[in-house]
C-alpha cells in the first residue's frame, strides 16, 4: 500500500523520471543506484524467510518478486483511474506473490490462505 502511495504523489513525475533516465547518463546511475540498492533489499528479505518458503532459489525469488511490484506498481498508476481498481489490483498482486512464495493448502482459493 506504502509503495502505491508514494507513486500517486506527483502522478507525471514517474513520466517525468522515466523519461530523463533515458536521456541523462548522471540520472540513469542515480536511478540504477537506487534500483541496486532495492534489489539487494529484496534479495535479504527473501533470504531471510527462505526457510519457510517454497522456492529455492533466493535471487530468482527476489528478481521475480521485485520487478513484478514496480512493472505492476507503475502500470496501474498510469493505466487505472479510480481507486478501487488499483486496490482490487494491488490485492490481486499480493495474491499471486503469496501463493508464488509459499506452499497453498487446499485448491488455492483465498478462502485456503
């Protein structure tokens, strides 16, 4: 929800950034920098339950997980007008990286979880 939040600040200046990371090489490093720095966030978080979860393969998890909540993240702020559909579709997302992560007991409907 944090992260759907601080993306509907300023709705054009995703745009904005987006389009001076393909233009400015100092920006490009900044925005990669800080995408690193993410990615190694995941990567620990992912390891640090890895005992618990289904998938094997901690760096992978991460990558998946990770690029799946910014592509969705972003898409649905400049594709999804009203805030019900982001919400159905930020559950939807939440949805599908649980069952991704962790063993589902049951025919994996949400009534299972």
């Amino acid at each position: 929800d944090s992260l759907m939040a601080a993306h509907e600040i300023y709705p054009g200046f995703m745009r904005e950034i987006a389009a001076m990371r393909l233009l400015d090489p100092e920006i490009r490093e900044i925005i990669d920098e800080a995408d690193r720095t993410d990615m190694e966030n995941m990567r620990q978080l992912i390891r640090s339950i890895q005992g618990t979860i289904r998938v094997r393969d901690a760096d992978a998890a991460a990558y998946i997980v990770y690029r799946s909540v910014e592509v969705v993240i972003h898409e649905t702020q400049t594709t999804f007008a009203e805030k019900k559909q982001k919400e159905t579709i930020l559950d939807e997302l939440t949805d599908m990286i649980f069952r991704y992560l962790y063993e589902v007991e049951g025919n994996g409907t949400r009534s299972d979880i």
